[in-house]
C-alpha cells in the first residue's frame, strides 16, 4: 500500500539553475503543455504531487507567480480532450477561456478545457500559490460538451451545495496520508467522476442528463457530509436526512461495502476519538470530554465500545501513545 498522492517533484531537490526548466517538463508530462512566462526564475519555488485514479487524474502544486498559455499551437500538437477541475487552496489567480475570466481565490473552483486556449496568472508575490486540478476525459462525463462549454472560466464558490462536497473531497485527498491499495483508486475515481458530473449538472441546470446511479452516489455523498459535520450531537439518527430509512439503508449498502448506517456513524466516531486521544496537545483533556465531543457521551458505552473496536480501553490507548492497530469493523 502507499500514499493516495506521490511526490512528482520538488523543486528544492534541485539547482536553482534547473527550477524552471524542470517544471516546465513536468508539468507538461503530467498535467498538459502549456507556455510559462516566469519573471523571477531565481527565486521560483514549485512541488507537484500526483495521483491517477481510474482515469481521473488528480494533481496538487505549489508554484510562484507565473503566467500561462494554452495556445492553439499546442493544441493542435497535442489535445488530449480533457476536463480540468481546479480548486483554489492558496493566492490569487486568474484565468480566461471561451469569453470568461475569473479571479479566483482560495475555496473557488473553476472548470476548463483542455481543447480550448486559455491563460491564466497567478498572482503569489509573498509566498507560494496552491491547488489541486483534476484532469478528467470529456467522454467521462454525460453531459452535453456545449453546455459545459458555458461553465468555462467562471469562478463557481467551494463552499455550499455540491460544491462544497467537492471541495471537500479534493482538499481529503491532497491531506490523507492514509496508505491505499491500488483498487482504492479505482473506487475513488468513480466517486470522484460522479461528483465532478453532478457539480456540472447542477450549475448546467441539467440534472436530468446525468445517469440515475451517479445521482445515488452523489445522494450517498451528501449524506456522508451531513453525518461528519453532526458526529458530535449525540441524537444524530438515520433519519435525520428527511430520506426514508429504506433507502438510506440501501445506499449505505450500496456505496459503503455493506456497512450499515449505524455502524458507520460508530466507527467515524471512534476514528474521531482516537485520533484525539493519541493527539498531544489533546493530553490534558480528559477521556470522557472526548468521548462526548464525538458524540458518545456516555462513558461505560464508550469504553466498551472502544476496547471492542481497538482492543484496549481508550485509557490503555492513550497511555500506549497509539499503538493500536486501526479498527477492522464499521
């Protein structure tokens, strides 16, 4: 198993001499070709890490100002038809395409085509601009390429609705250090798809065009949301996403290996108060307060519950600086 993103490049790990040329390569293999105009070479600081995820192609950078193209030259050497996705996580940037323009700043997201010619700036003179792009095949996604075509360039907020799922989901990827086994990425491409053509549909308005299963899976998504953000109110049922518990139990079976909905609210709050309790600066809160933020507010359950989980009681865990191995169950 290893890491969800890879570290592609760095540019600490060369001359200074090197830097940019090197991201040019880089970026133009794993990401696209495009023209760089970079005013300080001297000082250009970059890292890429990456990850392919059945076909969707996830990508988080850091980079310094710079000023890109994608001009019809290049397209016509090379297109390889493609969706980019971005999410903005640090500084300021601009892009054009198709008649738009949008200034984007952290927490936006903004969808392009790789088809189409664009430029963008980034605008980072204190430090490092930040995020992540996803690279999907158009023919991934079911939805009219004239339709989409409207979205290009235009700043769409990350922080509500679908967007906010999405955002969500980009930000996880580029932070998990969790190690994953190959067909992982299988699965997370597949949610990752889904998620990026319900985004689209919903600002296209288009809902209607997108496959019933992509709709379920996105139906599954938001529900997982709810619960995290709720985890800590201790009446947080299976209903309380006004759907019938029939059909939240069949999509939990559906899209959570068979886990059920119980199950899977016990084990993100057992995940949540391990993690607390191996956490040092967490050290002088005690045991019980834990237990209660995440929802478990009775302290006999929560240490049976724990030690059925782990394998020790959550003291022992504590004590043990987190040894134990992670939890097989949901």
């Amino acid at each position: 198993m290893s890491p969800m993103l890879e570290t592609v490049f760095d540019s600490q790990d060369l001359p200074v001499a090197h830097r940019v040329e090197a991201w040019r390569g880089i970026t133009a293999s794993a990401l696209i070709p495009n023209e760089l105009d970079i005013d300080h070479p001297d000082e250009f600081r970059a890292s890429l890490r990456a990850a392919d995820l059945g076909g969707a192609q996830v990508t988080a950078l850091t980079y310094a100002s710079m000023r890109s193209r994608r001009t019809p030259r290049l397209i016509r050497q090379s297109d390889p038809e493609m969706y980019a996705v971005g999410l903005i996580l640090g500084g300021q940037q601009v892009i054009a395409q198709d008649r738009n323009e949008a200034l984007l700043r952290a927490g936006d997201l903004v969808v392009y085509s790789t088809s189409h010619p664009y430029q963008a700036v980034v605008d980072a003179p204190k430090s490092t601009a930040a995020s992540v792009v996803v690279q999907i095949p158009r023919v991934m996604v079911p939805l009219s390429a004239d339709r989409v075509d409207r979205l290009h360039a235009a700043r769409i907020p990350g922080r509500e609705g679908i967007g906010r799922l999405l955002a969500g989901f980009l930000t996880h990827l580029t932070t998990e250090t969790t190690p994953y086994r190959p067909a992982d990425g299988q699965r997370l491409g597949s949610v990752l798809t889904d998620l990026i053509t319900a985004w689209l549909a919903h600002h296209l308005d288009a809902a209607g065009q997108t496959p019933a299963e992509t709709r379920r899976h996105t139906q599954f998504l938001h529900i997982q949301d709810f619960i995290r953000r709720h985890l800590g109110d201790p009446r947080l049922s299976p209903a309380a996403h006004h759907i019938s518990l029939r059909t939240l139990h069949r999509l939990f079976h559906h899209h959570a290996h068979g886990a059920t909905v119980a199950s899977y609210i016990r084990h993100q709050r057992l995940t949540g108060a391990r993690r607390d309790l191996a956490d040092p600066r967490l050290a002088a809160r005690p045991v019980h307060a834990i237990a209660a933020r995440w929802g478990l507010p009775r302290p006999a359950d929560f240490t049976r519950a724990f030690r059925a989980a782990y394998g020790m009681s959550p003291t022992e865990y504590r004590r043990g600086s987190g040894d134990a191995p992670p939890a097989g169950r949901r």
